[in-house]
C-alpha cells in the first residue's frame, strides 16, 4: 500500500498552482483593453477551482464511514488493488 | 431623442421624402418578384454602396420606375401573345382531327381510323351523310377532358340524338390558360341537322367553357384555313421568340441594379427617419438634434461633423456642444466577441443602471462554474468543449454565421460561454471522478480492501455467505489519506456511495451558495464608494455582511470544523451539525447531540444576538441618516422648477430644458431627483422592504444553492443508469456476437447520451445556472434599472 503524504502534498501542490494562477499570472498577462477582464478571469478561476477542490479533499480527509462493497468486488479488488 | 413630440407623424418635415423611399421598396419589390418568378436569383452586392443624395434620390426612383413599367408591358405582351398561339394551335388542331371524322373514305395512304382513341363510334357512318337530303352542320371545338362525360350527355338528352358527337384526344398536351399546367385537351366535333339544335348546342358547349371554332364546310376550304393557320402560328411563334428575349434582357438589367438601389433606398429611410426627429430652430435654417454620446466618443464625434460638413459642401459648419441634463444617461457597455455572450445573459436580466457595478466580468467565471458543479462529467465535458471549440474555429466561415435555423443562431451565438462550460466541466468532472459515470484511478485508491479482508480475515468462504460488507476506516491500513485529486474512485464501486456523496455534495453547495453570496453583498461596496454614498457602507454594508457572516458564515465554519476534527474514531459521537444550527436559532440544546467544540453554547448565542441586533440598523439607519441629513439647514437650496420659456443654446439653461422646445414640448425621460418631494414614508418603506428581502434572503437563498446537489445528483444517476442499462449490455455476451451486438448498442448509447444528457441536462443546468445568478446573486447588488444605448447605424441587409 503506498504511502500517501495525507494532506500535505496535494495542498502544498495545489496551493502553489492556483497560487500561480491567480496571484502571479496576472501580473504577466500584456498591457492591452483586455487586461482588466483576463485578469479578473485568472483570479475568479484560481478561487472557484481552488475551493472546490480544497472542499473535496477536506470532504474525505476523517471519513465517519467507510464504503459498503459487494462480494465480488472484494474478491476482485482485494489482490487487484495495493 | 424625439424632439418633436407635438407634430403629428405626417406632419413632419421629412414625410414627403419618407414617402417617396416607401414607394421605390414597393417598387423594389414587385420587380423582385418578377425576377423571382422567372427564375433568377439577385446577386448581393459586394460593397455597401453610399446614401444617395437626394437629387440622385430622385433619378433613382425615375428609373427603377421605368424599369417597372416596362418589365410589365413586356410581361403583358407576352401573355397575350402566348393566349393566341394557343389558340391558333388548337383551331388547327380541330380542323386536322375533324378531317377525320368527315372526310370521304380515306385516301390510300393516310392514316386509318384512330378508333383506339375516339369515345364513341360515331352513330352515323360518315359515308351515309352523302345520301341524306338535309344538310349537316358541324360545331367543333375544344374541351376541358374532365368535363367531356357531362357535355356528352347533356348534348345527348337535350338533342335527342338529331346529332352526332365524337370526341377525339389531341395529340399534344397544352397549357390552360387557367391553371397553367399541361392538360390533354379533347377535341370534338358535333354534325347536326337543324337550325334549333344548332343553337342549343351552341349554348351548351358555351356553358362548359369549350372553344369553338368555325368548321368550314367543304374540304378545300378546310385545306385553305389550315394552311393560313400554319403561317399564323409561324409569326406568331417568331414574334414570341423576340419578346421573350427581350424579356430576358429586361430581367437581367434588373437584376443587376436591383440590389445596390434597395440598399441605397433603405439607407435613405433610415437617414429620413431619424432626420424626423430633430427639430429646426427658430429661423428655419438649421436642424437641432439631441444626442447621447459617449464621453470618450466626443472627439470622434467632432471629427465626424467636420468631414460630413466638407463632404457635403455647405458653407456651414456643423457642431456638437453639451448640454446638462436631468435625464439619466443611457447605459453602454463595450464588448468584444468573447464577452459579449456573457454581458447578453447579464442584460437578459436587466440591464446596469447607470455607471453601476458590471456584474458581467465575473460571470464570465462563476457561470460556467457553476454549470459546470451541475454537470460535472469529464466525458460529457469533454464533448461539449470539442463541439464548442469547432464553433470556435469555424466561427467566420459564412455557411455557420448565415444559417436561418434560429436554435443553431443561439448555439452559435454562445459558442465561447459553452467552450468554457464545457472546460470547467472537465474540470469538475475530474474532482467528482466521473467519465461518462466510470471513475478513473489516476492516483492509486486510499483504501485498502486487502488490509479489511486480512484484518476480518475475510476467506472465501465468509465471503460467498455475506453478499455485502463494509470497509472499517478505524482499522489500521484501511485507509490511509484522502484521495489528493477529488473523490476516491473505490466509491464508485461501493453500494452505499450515495451516502457518502450526498453529504459531500451538501455541504459543498452550502458553502459554495454562501461564498458566491458573499461575494454578491462585497460587490455591493463599489457601488456605495462610486456613487459617494460612504453612508451606505456602514448602514447597510456592515449591518448585511455582519447578519450573513454570523449566521452562515458560521455554519460554513461548523462545516470545515466538522471536516477536520471530526474522524471515524468517534463517529458514534459525531455531531449533526444541522442539528445543532437549528438549536442555535431556538436557544434550546439538546443532550444527544455533543457539542463541536468547548464553548459552543455562549459563541453562538453571541453570534445570534449580533446577527439580530443587525437587522434594525440596516431597516432604520439609511433612512434616519438621509431624513437628519435633510433635516439640517440646507444652504438655501432654490427648487429648480423649471419656467417654461424659450432659451437660446449659448446661454445657461436648466436642467431638463432642450433649445428651442418648451420643457412642456419634451418629452420627459427619466426621474428629476427632486429632493422636496421624497417622503420619509417612502425611503422608510424601501429599506423596510429591502431588509426583509435580505434577511428572509439570505435563508432561502442558502437553500435555493441546495440545487447543485440536486442536479449534479440527477446527471450523475442518469449517467450511471445509461452505461448500466445500455452499454454494459454490450459487453456482457462473451461471443463473437455479442461483438456486433456491439455496434448498435454504442449507437444507442450515444444518441441517448447527446440527447438526454448533453442537451436535456445541459439546458436544464444552464437555465438553473443563471437562475441562481439572477436571483440568489445579483440580488445582493445590482439594481439593473437602466436602458441600453441604440446609436444610429446602418444593419446589414440580409437577403432573403
């Protein structure tokens, strides 16, 4: 079974991507009629999918139940899956 | 704007040349209709040709006129024309066919008897008639062949068979003149004896609309007339020959001006009716028109009038001054391709008042995020990106922008709004793990079935009698993090995965609806700061972001809190937070359900106490702020009612006067502010109103997001029952078979999955997507009172 980092990997990688996205980015986009609207696109953009994944991820990290599986997926995924 | 108000429509200076555009389009038009029936199709014209001055106005209309006039005497000539040659044709056919039935036993070498083709046998062998004393009289002509049956057997009753009738085909068809179809008319021809029964007969075939003509006796004048008809015809044939290339030509020269003249002639309407609306000033020498014009456009403006005034040669210069107004200004919002979908869908609603914070930039995002938490399927993302992505690249080519079908216009319309829906559903799709409802293992699973099975140890056996079992996260190796990049794709697999998601997705369009919520009262801070009413920021700002926050904003905490520290550990215990945000409203508590965190009990009466306090300042203080503004000595603040007199331009005027119109005359746009006349009442009774709308609001609003679990929730089972119910039966034979059982069963997959999915739920969470827009968000912020700016400009003619 592989070692997962719990949550501080994906939220350091995601963090830094988003944070690009949406902090440094818009510091690059050229001098132009549109610059206003690109970068209020990259900002809006960074936060909505940045929440919504840090919703997700937060959504499982203390699951309260653990998923019910038919008999045969376990035969199956008991030496299929690590 | 309308400057003249109190002149009736026809009185008006211009009419005349109003006029005289509306003739020449009807004009145009019934030329297009002769250019249609022969068959032609007018070529548009390339270039947009100028408005004609108005002398040449007047050419045009001379010539598109004669045009006219003689398109339609060549048209009449050739009809007429066209009636007698059908008519000489049919004399000669008579005359041919009735050789037939009178002549004397056929010469050796003509043709025999066409039995075959006559109704009857005559009754009268032609060769008696010689022998009998009277003499005979034929009627011949031409019938109608449907009406043949009738005539036969009226002639026959009425004439008690003193007669003799036969009836032949003819041998080509030709065209009635009624219908103007072909028909196989049927000659006939009638010998009789007897003056009286001529005449009935005359009068009957009258009746039945048959042609009838003069059946010369005797052979050789049969022979002259037939000859002198086959002379006719050919004249009559080569005159119709030259009429009809002249027609032709006629044709072709109004095909070629034809469109150029009607894209001049609608450009001077157009320029007409707008000249309708100036007014001239009072020495009758020069045109005032009142304009709205953009600040930024004013220089343009000037530049324009110059160079319209040195076209055009006068010695007068045009100019353009402003003027100050109480009317509210029109709204204009400048757009480029890309987000002139998304300001459409703003303005559907309303469009901004006046300088008001522009909802639209944001929606560019926040739109398709949120049809995209509705929608979200990687596979089904995927399609509708590719399908707007073709859009996209195909976007000048003229067979998509022209098309007449009005659901593909509005498709084509919001090809970039689908290219980023169809983008942020992909996205969406990922976090949901969902492709085509089959989730995807990028990152290995978090939980370990091997782990459970060993721990439980789960043999075979066990396993053969317990149909389903449940994976335990409190033992150790089961699992082991969260899933890094959305849900964990094992839930897919599980049975109860709805459980899980349900709750996942509650509370994700909780906080989502909130935060969106939040964002919409933020945004409400640019308009107070822009429109100088710092008031509002504290009087209405605060006491709303304070109510919002208290109360949902700490339900968002509960929810992360819950997230975070709550584990499978103490599930037993976990608390139900919606529980517990029920209690908090009641001041009541309840013993089952364990508080979250110490101190819970007096934060939240806190909390309620602060929300509630909030609500009387946000319904009392802008209307006791603006009613003690008011009431403090103003610095003799003259009403200004504005006397109805005439003032020239160059001096100062009121507010709300225009030159030369008396403030009467106008009519009267928008609102006059005046400030003596606002009721504390009605102030009080807005605020009143707007408290409510946002307290209850914010409740009902919360609940309203509840609809992108709903619909996310909907697409997710339809999907799941489609591959189910559909495509997995295509896999389920094993045989070569079920191979090409294959094939139709992906065709039915597919169709289903673009009709029922892609289309049916894409429309069903778009329309919820800008549902929520419209109510839940811009309801915080945004009045949309105002009206859009329409500049004069010429539209492309389309051609039908």
């Amino acid at each position: 079974a592989m070692a997962y980092g719990g949550l501080t990997v994906p939220i350091i990688v995601m963090s830094v991507f988003w944070g690009i996205v949406g902090g440094v980015l818009p510091w690059l986009v050229p001098k132009g009629p549109n610059r206003g609207v690109i970068n209020t696109m990259l900002v809006t953009c960074a936060v909505c999918c940045y929440l919504f994944w840090l919703i997700a991820i937060l959504a499982q990290l203390n699951p309260l139940f653990g998923p019910q599986l038919s008999n045969e997926t376990i035969w199956y995924l008991r030496y299929d899956w690590p | 704007r309308q400057l003249n108000p109190k002149v009736s429509a026809f009185q008006r200076r211009f009419v005349g040349e109003v006029r005289r555009c509306e003739e020449m389009e009807k004009t145009f038009a019934f030329l297009q209709q002769e250019v249609r029936g022969a068959g032609r199709v007018p070529v548009p014209c390339a270039e947009s040709p100028r408005a004609p001055l108005a002398r040449e106005a007047l050419r045009l209309q001379e010539q598109s006129e004669q045009l006219a006039q003689e398109l339609r005497e060549v048209s009449h000539n050739r009809a007429s024309l066209r009636g007698r040659l059908r008519h000489l044709r049919q004399y000669l056919h008579v005359l041919r066919e009735g050789q037939r039935f009178t002549s004397l036993p056929a010469p050796l070498g003509s043709p025999p008897r066409p039995r075959a083709f006559s109704d009857h046998e005559p009754i009268l062998d032609p060769s008696l008639h010689q022998h009998l004393d009277r003499k005979i009289n034929f009627v011949a002509g031409v019938i109608h062949p449907w009406r043949v049956s009738a005539f036969e057997r009226l002639l026959w009753r009425a004439c008690r068979g003193y007669l003799v009738a036969s009836f032949v085909e003819m041998p080509e068809p030709m065209e009635d003149p009624a219908t103007g179809e072909d028909i196989t008319w049927v000659i006939f021809l009638i010998s009789y004896w007897g003056e009286q029964i001529g005449q009935k007969i005359r009068k009957i075939s009258d009746c039945f609309h048959c042609h009838v003509y003069p059946y010369p006796e005797s052979e050789a004048s049969r022979a002259d007339t037939m000859s002198g008809l086959h002379s006719q015809i050919q004249d009559l044939s080569v005159v119709l020959e030259e009429t009809e290339q002249y027609l032709a030509q006629v044709l072709d020269k109004v095909v070629m001006a034809l469109p150029t003249w009607r894209v001049q002639v609608q450009k001077m309407k157009a320029i007409y009716l707008i000249l309708n609306q100036c007014s001239f000033d009072v020495t009758e020498k020069c045109l005032i028109a009142e304009v709205w014009c953009p600040v930024r456009d004013l220089t343009q403006v000037q530049e324009a009038l110059r160079q319209g005034s040195y076209k055009s040669g006068s010695s007068v210069e045009c100019f353009v001054q402003r003027i100050p107004t109480s009317e509210s200004p029109p709204t204009l919002i400048r757009t480029n391709k890309f987000t002139a979908g998304f300001q459409s869908i703003v303005d559907a609603y309303g469009v901004a008042s006046y300088q008001e914070v522009n909802p639209a930039p944001y929606a560019i995002i926040t739109f398709p995020f949120i049809f995209a938490i509705m929608f979200g399927d990687v596979g089904h993302g995927l399609l509708m990106f590719l399908f707007a992505l073709w859009m996209v690249l195909y976007e000048n080519s003229p067979s998509l922008r022209q098309a007449s079908n009005e659901i593909w216009l509005t498709f084509f319309e919001g090809r970039y709004l689908i290219l980023l829906m169809g983008a942020f559903s992909i996205y969406t799709g990922f976090i949901y793990n969902e492709c085509f409802s089959k989730a995807t293992v990028i990152f290995p699973s978090a939980w370990s079935v091997a782990a459970m099975a060993n721990h439980s140890s789960w043999s075979s056996a066990y396993l053969a009698t317990h149909p389903s079992l449940t994976l335990d996260p409190n033992v150790t190796g089961v699992f082991q993090g969260p899933y890094p990049f959305g849900i964990d794709p094992i839930w897919s697999l599980a049975t109860n995965h709805l459980n899980f998601l349900n709750s996942f997705k509650m509370k994700m369009s909780v906080v989502l609806g909130i935060v969106h919520m939040g964002f919409g009262v933020v945004l409400g801070i640019f308009n107070h700061v822009h429109f100088r009413q710092r008031h509002r920021l504290v009087l209405e700002f605060l006491p709303e972001v304070v109510f919002l926050l208290a109360l949902f904003g700490y339900l968002v905490f509960l929810i992360f809190y819950k997230w975070i520290k709550f584990s499978a550990a103490d599930s037993r215990l976990a608390p139900s937070i919606l529980i517990h945000f029920i209690d908090m409203f009641l001041f009541t508590s309840n013993t089952d359900n364990l508080p979250l965190y110490r101190g819970q009990v007096p934060v939240q009466m806190v909390l309620v106490v602060l929300a509630l306090a909030s609500v009387p300042v946000l319904l009392l203080g802008t209307p006791l702020y603006l009613s003690c503004r008011r009431r403090s000595p103003r610095p003799g603040r003259s009403a200004p009612v504005a006397d109805g007199e005439q003032e020239p331009l160059l001096e100062g005027q009121e507010a709300g006067n225009s030159v030369n119109a008396t403030k009467e005359d106008v009519e009267s746009g928008g609102h006059s502010p005046d400030a003596e006349h606002l009721d504390f009442a009605e102030i009080f009774m807005h605020q009143a109103i707007h408290t409510i709308e946002y307290c209850l609001g914010c409740v009902s609003n919360t609940a309203s997001y509840l609809r992108l679990w709903a619909l996310s929730l909907a697409h997710a089972q339809l999907s799941e029952v489609l591959w189910s119910m559909v495509m997995r039966q295509g896999f389920v034979r094993l045989s070569y078979v079920g191979g090409v059982v294959l094939v139709p069963v992906f065709a039915a997959f597919a169709v289903l999955t673009v009709a029922i999915l892609l289309v049916m739920e894409g429309l069903s969470a778009f329309l919820h997507a800008l549902r929520l827009h419209w109510v839940e968000f811009q309801n915080k912020f945004y009045v949309g009172a105002g009206y859009k700016l329409c500049p004069f400009a010429f539209a492309p003619d389309v051609c039908e």
